[in-house]
C-alpha cells in the first residue's frame, strides 16, 4: 500500500483531495484508497452534535444508520482515539481510524481492505491518510452544507444553528495543552458558548452564557463573543476585551439583558493565568487526587451597567493539571424532585473522570448532568470545558 508511504505518493494523494469538489472529497478520497490500497469498502464516519453516534456521510437527504460514537470497534476508535482492527471474512479486515483534526474530534475513517494490509505500518499509513482527510473535510465545509448535514441526527433549532457556527471546534490540541468542550442540549442550545484563541505565546480562553432562552440567549451571546474576539484581536488588555465587550453589550441592551463570561488567558512559557470571572461560569482545578474550586473575585456580567470597570487576577497551572469550566446550566441545574447537580456531584464526576482525555472527561460531566436531570432534553444550556495543561519543556542549551 502506498497511500503515504513516500514523500511523493503522500502529496500526490493529498492533492487529489485538494482538487477534489468539496462534496465529493469522501468519493475521492474512496477511489484513492481502493486504488492504492486496495480498499472494498471506505466509509467516513462523522460525530452528531450531541457525540451519542457516528453517522456515515452519504447522498443527502439521508446520512444512513448511525452507529455508537462509544461502543463498537467505530466508536471505539473514536473514543479512544487509535485505530481499532476488526477482523473480517475472506482475508480482510476493516480499520476504523480517528480522524481529528488538532485536537478537534470530528469522526471515524473506515477502511476495508486485505488482512496482509493490517501490520502496523499499513494502519500508520492509513491513519496519516485519514488526519488528510479530516483537514480536506474541515476546508470543504466552507462551501458545501454536505458534511454538517451528515451530522445531524435531527433539525438544530435556529438559536443552536447559530451557537454551532459561533464556536471554534469542540478540541484544540498543542504540545502546551489539550483542550475539550462539550454542549448541551446540542440541538437547541441558545445562550451558551465557548471560544479560544492561541498563538506563540499565548491561549485565550473564555466560556459565555447569555441571559435567556432560545433566538434572545444566541443573539445575546453572539453580540458578547463577537465583541470579545473584537477587542482581542486589537490586541487589548484581558480586563479591556471584557469591558469593550460590557460597553457593546449594554449599548444595545441598556442594561435589560446581560452575559455571564469567564475570560482566561495562559502564559505558554510558565503557565502564569489571567483571569477576569465576569458573572456565573465556576472554575474546577484537578491537582493530583484533589478536586478544587478556584476562588475568582466574582465581578459583573458584561452589559449590565454601563462603563464597568473589570480587574484581573492572577494564578497559576502546573504540568498535570486539568482545568474545568462549567456553565450555570451545569452547576445549577436540578433533577426533577429539585435537588441541585450541586458541587458535591459535580467533583464526584470530575475526580472519577480523572484518567479520561479532556474530551471524554467534559462529555462524561455532561451525561451525569442528564442523568440527575433525567432526561437529555435540559431545560438549561450547559457548557463544559475540560483543559489538560502540559506546559512546555525547556530550552535545551
């Protein structure tokens, strides 16, 4: 198999899904493979909003029968994220690869061919393939409705069809740090968002919840966001990205609505963190076996007051460290005799969730959520954002 075996076959295939149309990557990206590696069946296999199943991407309007984004060898691979070999009939057998894109889970590839094509080496080439392909996927999107249709398991609400397209992803990866986000109710979320941006030096971090429920709650916190990343990218201060963001907020609300934010911004080199807590979401620190809230001087939501005045405040990471921020959805949410998922449940969860990645771990506070709630169909947004900070080795001399 030569799929990107060599330098020269591996731009080759490359190429070919860059000049492909972008509905028709998944059909390019099928007769390479048969061509190369002899592939009988090729299947790309994309998340739902809500991470419960992985749904093929086929002739709209239909996306095919779904399988377990968790159990099974596809969801396997993409839980776990590394290939899973399933053994087959007649000599073959069919790879199921991660396909992720840094750090943002997107699906599963996979890839029925001969036995003879499952050594190591084989699946290492397939799996290079299949990250090209993740990248191919994530370009095409801009052009084509093809590959956000495959996944939806049903119609988003116009309210979660703007909060999607507002968020970065739902992963970021670096040597510095992983990143993994989780929302809910997935298909007609409305007020809460998460955003990050990260350069050579620096990732910023915030996680908002605008005041309301469906079209209001997007709008809100569309306006809230918009102007966060407006002031970042002018390069202001933290405590200056949330007061531009205040003043916009209030300018068309006079004060009658508001956002809940949290804004992070890590120091790469020594993990020295920033931070302003404008309003409701709580930040967890997990250190060794210890669950901990940390203390922020809670200041004003954005837009509440005219000209708020915001402060910063200072703590630091270590390597080992995970970081939870979780929305008023999560921490305050109750079951249906009233009891509050509480902080108690909500470090319960955290600690036993403490040996998964960052994306299993926020997908895993969700689901105690809709288990206390009793249902996935929550009242409440709920945002969850889990950040293993790994910090960055030192010069070498």
């Amino acid at each position: 198999m030569d799929v990107v075996s060599a330098s020269e076959p591996a731009r080759s295939a490359e190429s070919a899904l860059r000049a492909a149309p972008p509905h028709a990557v998944v059909e390019t990206a099928r007769n390479l493979l048969a061509e190369r590696a002899g592939a009988r069946e090729v299947t790309l296999w994309l998340a739902d909003y809500a991470l419960r199943v992985l749904q093929p991407v086929t002739r709209l309007p239909y996306t095919g029968e779904p399988l377990s984004a968790h159990d099974g060898p596809a969801g396997q691979a993409f839980s776990g994220q590394t290939p899973v070999v399933q053994p087959g009939e007649d000599g073959t057998a069919t790879v199921h690869l991660p396909v992720t894109v840094r750090g943002d889970r997107l699906g599963v590839l996979s890839v029925r061919v001969s036995a003879d094509e499952t050594v190591p080496s084989g699946v290492l080439r397939l799996a290079d393939f299949a990250t090209a392909l993740g990248h191919e996927v994530v370009t095409a999107e801009r052009d084509t409705d093809l590959y956000l249709l495959a996944r939806r398991s049903r119609r988003l609400t116009l309210a979660a069809e703007m909060q999607w397209q507002l968020l970065p992803g739902r992963g970021c990866a670096r040597q510095e740090f992983v990143i993994g986000a989780h929302l809910e109710p997935a298909y007609a979320v409305g007020g809460d968002n998460f955003d990050w941006s990260t350069d050579g030096d620096h990732l910023t971090l915030t996680v908002t919840d605008g005041m309301g429920r469906g079209i209001d709650a997007s709008l809100l916190t569309n306006l809230a966001v918009s102007a966060l990343r407006n002031a970042r990218r002018a390069g202001l201060a933290l405590a200056d990205q949330a007061r531009l963001a205040d003043q916009a907020v209030y300018a068309q609300y006079g004060g009658k609505v508001y956002a809940s934010t949290l804004l992070l911004r890590f120091h790469l080199a020594n993990g020295s963190v920033q931070a302003v807590d404008a309003g409701s979401p709580h930040l967890y620190r997990l250190r060794g076996e210890t669950v901990e809230r940390i203390a922020l001087d809670a200041q004003l939501p954005l837009g509440m007051f005219e000209e708020t005045a915001y402060e910063e405040q200072i703590f630091t990471v270590r390597p080992g460290d995970r970081l939870v921020v979780v929305s008023t959805g999560v921490h305050e949410a109750r079951s249906p005799e009233g009891g509050v998922f509480g902080e108690q449940a909500l470090r319960q969860t955290l600690g036993t969730a403490r040996s998964q990645d960052p994306n299993e771990a926020a997908r895993a506070v969700v689901a105690g959520l809709v288990e206390h709630f009793g249902s996935s169909d929550l009242t409440a947004d709920a945002a969850v954002i889990c950040l293993d900070w790994h910090g960055r080795p030192p010069a070498q001399d």
